[in-house]
C-alpha cells in the first residue's frame, strides 16, 4: 500500500485536490451507489466497525475491545475481515500458529487472538462460514463500505488528529465518500485520540471519545532513547503513544501501510540502532510481518513490541450494550422460535 500522500491532509496542497477533484467525485458516487445494493441478513447480529477514510484509524483495536467485551458478557463473537495483504481469498479459519501475515494479512493475526478470526474476500461466503462454526455474532472489519451483509450496527472510527483530511474523496483525499451521505447508515462515530470533532460529523450522530493507550508495562523503556519503526498509515499515532508514556523517540523509520520488510531493511535497522545506542520499537502489526527469513526473525528478536488497546469511555459500552441487545432481540424476533 502506498503512503498517503501529504495533500490529504487538512492543510495540504490544494492544488493536487483541485486537479482530481472530478476523480473524487466520481469515486465516492460509485461507492454510494455500491452500498444500495441488497445485503444478505444472517440469523445473529451483525456489528460493523470501519473509517469513512482509509488508512488506519484505530479500528483494529476497537474490533479486538468489542469482541473482548461480548466474550466477556457470553457472547461467542467471530472475527470476519478481507485479510489485506494476504494471499488467500478464503474463507477460512485464521491459526495464528500456522498462518503468517503473507497468508491471511497482519491484522487477522492480530484479531485471532482475542476471538474466532475469517478471512475472506466474499463477505457472504465468510459468515455462512462463521455461522457454521458456531458464531453467536459477526464482527466486520473494514466493512462500513461493503453492503453484502445487513448490519443491525454499524460503528465509525474517526481519527481524531487527522479527521478527514481535506474533506475530498479519492484520489483527491482520503474520504471513501461524502461524509453526510455515508452517516446516514451509520449508528455512532467513536472519536479516537486528541483532537476536534471534524465539522462534517452530522450533529445527530452519537459521538463518543476513546484513547489508544500501551496494553503492557512499559516502564523499562521510560527514559530510554528509542528507534520506532512501523508500516503504518499514520505513523504519528504510533510516535505519540510513545511519547505519552515517557519513551523518548529519538528516531524514525517510517514505512507504507502493511509494508513488508526486507532483510536488507531489516539488516539496516539493527545496525542504525546498534550504532546510535537506540532500542527498536515497532507496534503488533509490523511484529507479525516479521517471519520466515533469518534477517526478519533478528529483527524481531532485537525489538520490542508495544501493543495497544482501546480505551473508551464509559459512555460508549453503555450505548453499545444496550444497541446490540436491541439488535439480538430484533433477529431473535425475525428468525421465529427454533
């Protein structure tokens, strides 16, 4: 995946908007009339977590902490995503144990963790998948754009630091399309980091705030001068969560979206780091990527990975505890006694 380019942010170019602005406007009319398509209504409720942008927003995290929530309430959640960056089409089962992230995706390795994980690029196929296997409900990710499956709640994930960029749609921006037009089928935002509530954010819409913050003790490395690397949309995120907790990044090596690393890469990393007396960092994501050739595994060996987790507030569970029981009584009630 490439990097997203500087004009999409809020104080870009505007020239680069201007010039593919017709572009933009033609690709966020054919995702909305994509998303009228009919979707197919499984027999269990059917959450969607997914960006009105692309690139990340903190929807992995939100997906592991919402599945981690139902399984706490007895719930049996499972996992469906596309699994970018891999090369099966599924569906199938995710094992992490015997999977690597050019198989199923980095990202599903991470979700597989914490519930039953499918990948597959047939959202459909997928959930009859899951269903036999015995899911009491579907977690979506990435689908806010995908209309295969009706979705009895759909969540958006807005990076607050970033909001959506310049407001176009690609190739002008980072929108999939109109924010207005996609809202309406969306049931609340979840606003995640420090930031404004972007203005386009319908005022109707139930917004609610969340952090992502260090899921382990990282006091061994407060103080310390630190090399973080990663293969993220937006690197920055990763840079600040560090920062917040006292690590002192004292250099970067920012890569695209799912990058895989090479051992020449990898090689370099270690070696600046050893030269500079730097710690490598590198987030869950770039750790999964990091199998199968020697210079890779060293690699992971020298660094230490920081995972993350989602930290709403208590608002949010409120709100989605009681929309998913409104949504298991309403496909209880159109599904008829057993």
């Amino acid at each position: 995946m490439m990097r997203q380019p500087r004009f999409w942010s809020r104080d870009g170019n505007r020239l680069w908007r201007v010039m593919l602005a017709p572009l933009g406007w033609l690709y966020g009319r054919l995702t909305l009339h994509r998303l009228r398509r009919p979707g197919w209504r499984a027999p269990v409720p059917v959450v969607s977590i997914g960006n009105f942008t692309v690139g990340g927003g903190g929807k992995t995290p939100t997906t592991l902490a919402l599945a981690e929530a139902l399984t706490n309430r007895g719930e049996r959640p499972f996992l469906l995503t596309r699994g970018y960056g891999g090369q099966m089409a599924g569906p199938a089962l995710v094992e992490p144990g015997q999977h690597a992230a050019r198989d199923v995706g980095d990202e599903p390795l991470l979700l597989a963790r914490a519930a039953p994980t499918i990948v597959a690029r047939d959202r459909r196929a997928g959930a009859e998948a899951a269903l036999g296997a015995g899911a009491g409900c579907l977690l979506l990710d990435d689908a806010l754009q995908n209309p295969a499956l009706v979705k009895d709640i759909s969540l958006a994930v807005i990076d607050a630091g970033f909001g959506f960029g310049n407001g176009a749609c690609l190739p002008a921006g980072p929108l999939r399309a109109p924010v207005a037009a996609m809202a309406k089928s969306v049931h609340a935002a979840l606003l995640v980091g420090e930031g404004p509530i972007p203005d386009a954010v319908p005022p109707g819409l139930p917004l609610f705030r969340a952090q992502i913050v260090p899921a382990d003790d990282l006091t061994a490395l407060v103080g310390r001068k630190v090399l973080a690397y990663c293969g993220l949309a937006r690197p920055g995120k990763f840079h600040a969560t560090l920062e917040a907790a006292g690590i002192m990044v004292a250099a970067v090596a920012d890569f695209p979206d799912h990058h895989a690393f090479t051992p020449a890469e990898a090689g370099r990393l270690i070696a600046e780091a050893a030269e500079a007396g730097l710690v490598l960092v590198t987030t869950e994501k770039d750790a999964a990527r990091l199998t199968g050739d020697p210079a890779l595994r060293a690699l992971a060996a020298a660094s230490h990975v920081v995972a993350v987790r989602l930290e709403p507030e208590p608002a949010f569970f409120d709100w989605f505890y009681r929309a998913f029981d409104s949504a298991r009584s309403r496909v209880s009630t159109a599904s008829g006694p057993a």
